[in-house]
C-alpha cells in the first residue's frame, strides 16, 4: 500500500511516517519546511525516516504541485500540513492560515476527486470547539472558535465533510486534543517548559495555570490515523484525546519538575488571546467505532518528551 503524508517533517507527520514504515508500507511525504520554526529541527525530525528505502521524500510546497498527479496510485492520504499555533493566527498572518489551512485542503480534496484513494484522514484540531463549558466536548457539541486558527481548522473539517457527502471522497476528520511527545514544536508549552528547566530559565504561564487539558501522546494519535484509514468509515469526524484524566498546566509542571529533579522558575502573565480555558474529549466514539485505546498516560510521555528535548539541547 502507498501511504501519502503531507507535512511529514513536522512533528506529528514524521512520528506517522516512523510507524507506517517500522510497519513495512510505502510512504510518500511532502514538506516545503515552512518557517515557522526552524528547519533544522525538522531535518532532524526527518534524519532515520529519510534513510528507508520505502520511504519517498519530496520537499516542495504542496500550493504549487499538480495534485492529481501526485495522487497517483495513493491508497491513503494523512493531510497533516498546516499552519500550526492558535496565538500567531492574528492579524495579517492570517492569510497565512487561509493558505495552508483552508485553500490547500481544498485543493487535495479536489484532487482527491479525481484520484482512487481508498481514505483521506484530515488532521484537525480540539480548537474547533472554542471556549465552551460543554465538557467532555462531544463531536456534535456546538462549535464556536475562539481564534482565526480554529476557524481555519474547522473550515477545512467542513470541506471534508462536503466533499464526502457530495463527491464521495473518503474522508475522516481527527480532533486532536493537544499533543505531545518526541519531537513536539519548539512553540508548544511543554517544550518551552521543560527547556526552560532543563536550562535553568524562567518559564512564563499564560493565565494562572489552572486552564487544564487533555493531552495526548503522539503515538496515540499515529494509532488513530492508522485506524482511521484502514476502517470502513467515511464522512465522520472523531475526537482523538489521550490516556489519562483532564490536567491543569500547574500541575503537570509539578509532574516535569519531578522526573526532571529540579525546580521550575514560574512566573504568570496575563491570559494569552485565543486561548481556550479547558479542553477535555468525550472519546467514546472514537473508542466505540474505530477500537481507539490510547496507551502511553501523561507520566510516560512526559518521560519520553524529556529524553528527547536533553538530546536536542544538550
Ligand atoms: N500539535 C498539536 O497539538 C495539534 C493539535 C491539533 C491539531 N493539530 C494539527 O496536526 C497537524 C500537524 O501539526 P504539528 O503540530 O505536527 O505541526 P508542524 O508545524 O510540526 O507540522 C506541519 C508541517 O507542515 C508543513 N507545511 C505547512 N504548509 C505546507 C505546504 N503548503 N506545503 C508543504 N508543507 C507544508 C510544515 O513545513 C510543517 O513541517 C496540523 O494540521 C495541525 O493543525 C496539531
């Protein structure tokens, strides 16, 4: 089977691609290495997968290729590529947003169309619910972002869906409650957390610390891409939440000072804009209709995210 990734130097592609090919299956992946964050993180992020011979690396912006052909014999695509980040999706970045999240769905789905795969699971995010004290968030809760970069998520979400219903592309939607793990972005909270205790520095926590989530470890959400192509189940859209219960930020830097051994420099500032107070995924359909159980609890990944984070900035 070929396995298409888009943005597979990222941190959730690459984590994909590392399973689909330690599972023997053929992968194509494409990244154009956005600035957003550095490219040598994402090199590094690509070094082993690189180095298999099913693996095929394309390194161009996704807006700029001929879709239908690079569609061509595909079984399944995972559209991971995105502009990332709820706090830079303000003002002109914007259009940022628009491009690589909404226009560019749009253009693979219209290839799509054309094309014989057999799933396109669409990588979407918890931000489509907003502010809400709906909780747990349900699939079918009402949804109402509170940044530019979750109505550009939820935007793509709804494409999918239309070109489901209308065309018959098969397509998933996967809301992924924050993750973590190996190779996590440089702007996510944990990594700039526990560098900064690894490091010595003070660590700045938007809010007061007692906004909680539920956070999911990266192999867990691989899991649910991998299931979701393979399942007969088109046009729906699935939470993808984790092992363990709803945490608050304080606390899991109580968890990080612990496996650490040493003291973080906390210092509060005001609530980011954007930001969402709570997050906690109903996850009985996902686990119900896909046979999803995610393993790895908050503990063990925040383990595994430590012992990478100490080899990239030792
Ligand atoms: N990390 C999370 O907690 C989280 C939560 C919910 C949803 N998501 C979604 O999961 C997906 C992956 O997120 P991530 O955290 O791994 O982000 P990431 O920034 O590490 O990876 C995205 C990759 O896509 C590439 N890319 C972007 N636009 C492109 C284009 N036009 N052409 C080619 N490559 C392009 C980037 O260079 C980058 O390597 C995104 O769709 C994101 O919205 C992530």
């Amino acid at each position: 089977m070929i396995h298409l990734i888009t943005g597979v130097a990222g941190f959730i592609a690459s984590n994909l691609a590392d399973e689909l090919l330690a599972r023997g299956e053929q992968v194509i992946g494409v990244d154009c290495f956005t600035d957003y964050y550095s490219r040598e993180l994402k090199e590094k992020n690509l070094a082993s997968i690189i180095k298999d011979k099913n693996f095929n690396f394309i390194e161009e912006d996704l807006l700029d290729m001929d879709l239908v052909e690079l569609l061509e014999g595909v079984d399944y695509v995972y559209h991971q590529a995105a502009q990332a980040g709820v706090r830079a999706s303000w003002g002109s970045n914007f259009d940022i947003y628009t491009d690589n999240n909404i226009r560019l769905t749009q253009q693979l789905l219209e290839a799509a169309k054309e094309s014989k795969i057999k799933k396109f699971v669409y990588a979407s995010s918890s931000s489509v619910y907003g502010d809400t004290d709906q909780l747990p968030m349900r699939e079918n809760n009402y949804l109402q972002p509170v940044s530019p970069y979750g109505v550009s998520k939820l935007a793509a979400e709804n494409l999918c869906y239309l070109y489901w219903k209308n065309f018959g592309v098969p397509t998933i939607s996967l809301r992924y409650f924050t993750v973590f793990g190996e190779r996590q972005r440089p702007d996510m909270a944990f990594h700039i957390f526990i560098k900064a205790i690894l490091q010595d520095k003070k660590l700045t926590i938007f809010g007061d610390g007692e906004q909680s989530r539920n956070f999911t470890y990266v192999g867990d959400i691989v899991e649910a891409n991998i299931l979701a192509a393979l399942s007969d189940i088109r046009g729906e859209v699935f939470n993808v939440g984790g092992a363990g219960e709803r945490i608050t930020l304080n606390e899991t830097i109580d968890i990080m000072e612990d496996i650490i051994g040493k003291k973080a420099k906390r210092e509060y500032k005001a609530v980011a804009k954007g930001d969402v107070r709570h997050t906690e995924a109903d996850e009985s359909k996902i686990r119900k209709k896909l046979d999803y159980q995610p393993k790895i609890d908050l503990k063990e990944g925040l383990k595994r995210e430590i012992q990478w984070l100490k080899v990239i900035y030792k």
